[in-house]
C-alpha cells in the first residue's frame, strides 16, 4: 500500500518531506553583506526596526541615490524630534508613534519616491498622485531641483498627523 501511496503523491505533484527539505537547501547561497538590488535599483533589506536597518538601506542604495537618502534622513532627523524609524517591505519607514508611520521612500531606476501616507492633508500638498486617497508622492530625480526646505516643512506637519498603521 505505501507504494500506491508514492505512486499518487508522485502524480499529484507532491514530494515527501525529505526531498522538499533538501530543494530548500540546494542552490547558491548570498554573500555574507551582499545587498541584493531589486527592480529599479531598490536594496533588499531584511524587515527591522531602529536606526541600523534604514542606515543599511541607505548605505545600499545605488550611485547619486545614496546621498540623497542620507540627505532625506538628515532633514528629518533634524526635524522630527525622537522619530521612530524601521524597514519594510525594502523601504524605510519614518513615524512617531509606535507601529505608526508617517514617511516612507523607495528606489526607481531613474528616481526616488517619497511617500506621505496623509499627503492630502499637507499644505501645499505634494504633487504626486495615488490610488490610495489620501497618499502623495514626490518623486526626486537626480537632474531636478530638490527644495530641501518644502521637504523639511512636509515632514514637519506630516510628523504631526496620526500614522499610518502597517
């Protein structure tokens, strides 16, 4: 009978416990601090919360990008008193209250996507469009003026809105 059984999982396409263990284990392995580059150029970064993981993330970022995250960073750290930071879902994530987040960017091949969850309620409000109703984007490109102090003022009153829960 247990070689009628094998029979049908083999014809069912399933595999016994051993084998699908050892497919999990075959293949190449990463490289010990190698960042994998998503679609567009966006870093791998596992999930995590604090300071390291978005630093990594930043770190990660390719070419001109780079120096753009630290900037991003910079102003709102300056601006956002004990600002909360984490990674998910390879983005950085910026809020206030805990599990509560504000802020977010993300990598393009040819920009960087900043993302205000209540963007619809800042003034002026960011020019970018979402599906989502209150989201708003600003999309950096490295050959375009940034205005540092209308991004700092952004994340000044998005810091003061409740959070998006994720």
């Amino acid at each position: 009978m247990a070689a009628k059984t094998s029979a049908k999982s083999a014809k069912a396409g399933t595999r016994p416990a051993t084998d699908a263990k050892k497919t999990r284990q075959s293949g190449p392995k990463p490289q010990s601090g190698e960042v994998v580059l998503l679609s567009g150029g966006n870093p791998q970064i596992p999930k995590g919360f604090g300071d390291e993981p978005v630093q990594a993330y930043i770190a990660a970022m390719p070419g001109w990008k780079s120096d753009l995250g630290r900037r991003l960073d910079t102003i709102i750290d300056r601006t956002v008193a004990d600002v909360s930071k984490a990674v998910k879902w390879n983005s950085p994530l910026y809020g206030v209250e805990s599990g509560s987040w504000f802020l977010s960017f993300h990598c393009f091949t040819r920009y960087v996507k900043v993302t205000f969850f209540k963007g619809t309620s800042l003034n002026p409000v960011p020019p970018g469009t979402s599906k989502h109703p209150e989201v708003r984007y600003l999309d950096i490109y490295e050959d375009r003026p940034f205005d540092e102090a209308q991004f700092a003022d952004w994340v000044k009153q998005a810091s003061q809105l409740p959070g998006e829960k994720m």
